[in-house]
C-alpha cells in the first residue's frame, strides 16, 4: 500500500507544483512590469503571493471532499493508482491536502519575503 501512496504523492507534488510554477511565471511578469517602481514591485508580488497561499489554503480545506476521479492527480497516475477503492478517496484527499498545504505554506514565506524586500526598498529608496 505504501507504493501506492508514493505514487500519489509524487503524481500530486507534480501536478500542484506545476500550477506553482505558473504562478510563479505570472507573479514575476507582473512584477516585471512594474520595475520602474521597486517597491511597488515588491509589495504587489507579496499581495499576489498572499493571495496564492489563501488559494491553495482553500483548496487545501475542500480537498476531502472532492472525488478524487476529478483531480489532475488522478489523470496523472493514468487512472489506476493500486489501492482498494474503499481507501482510495481517503489516501487522495489526505495527501492532497497536505500538498495544497505544502505549497501554501512556500507561498506565504515568499509573501513574507518579498514583504520584507519591499519594507527595506522603501526605506532605503525613498
């Protein structure tokens, strides 16, 4: 049963790992955009973040209760992740939740980061 839950958890890192890195991708065009303004960059990078880490926090929560045939993770593993079906709904919703939980949590030390990149800009900018 532990190779099953493996595979989960990689299938799941991957597929919420992707949706991160495009957020990534999204938040630093938009920062880049706002170059000219560096501590508005940075401010408006930890809003973004924050509002990711709220997101995957959510997602996190209602994570038990979706089916798991209608998860990326699911699709993933090509339909067949090796557990009975009576353990299969609770195995994907534990270990989604927990992922959606991983990531939100770097979501949030990188809001706080780019917090802290903005308070010393604005301190030694302007």
């Amino acid at each position: 049963m532990e190779p099953a839950i493996d595979r989960i958890r990689l299938a799941a890192r991957h597929s919420i790992g992707r949706a991160f890195l495009f957020t990534l991708l999204a938040v630093g065009a938009t920062m880049s955009g706002l170059i000219g303004w560096p501590v508005m960059a940075f401010r408006t990078g930890a809003v973004l973040w924050m509002l990711a880490a709220a997101i995957l926090w959510l997602r996190s929560i209602g994570a038990p209760r979706r089916p798991y045939r209608r998860t990326e993770t699911w699709i993933l593993l090509g339909r067949d992740h090796g557990l009975p079906e009576s353990a299969a709904q609770a195995a994907f919703a534990a270990v989604l939740a927990a992922t959606y939980r991983r990531f939100a949590e770097l979501s949030a030390l990188l809001a706080l980061a780019f917090w802290i990149v903005a308070f010393v800009l604005a301190v030694v900018v302007g």
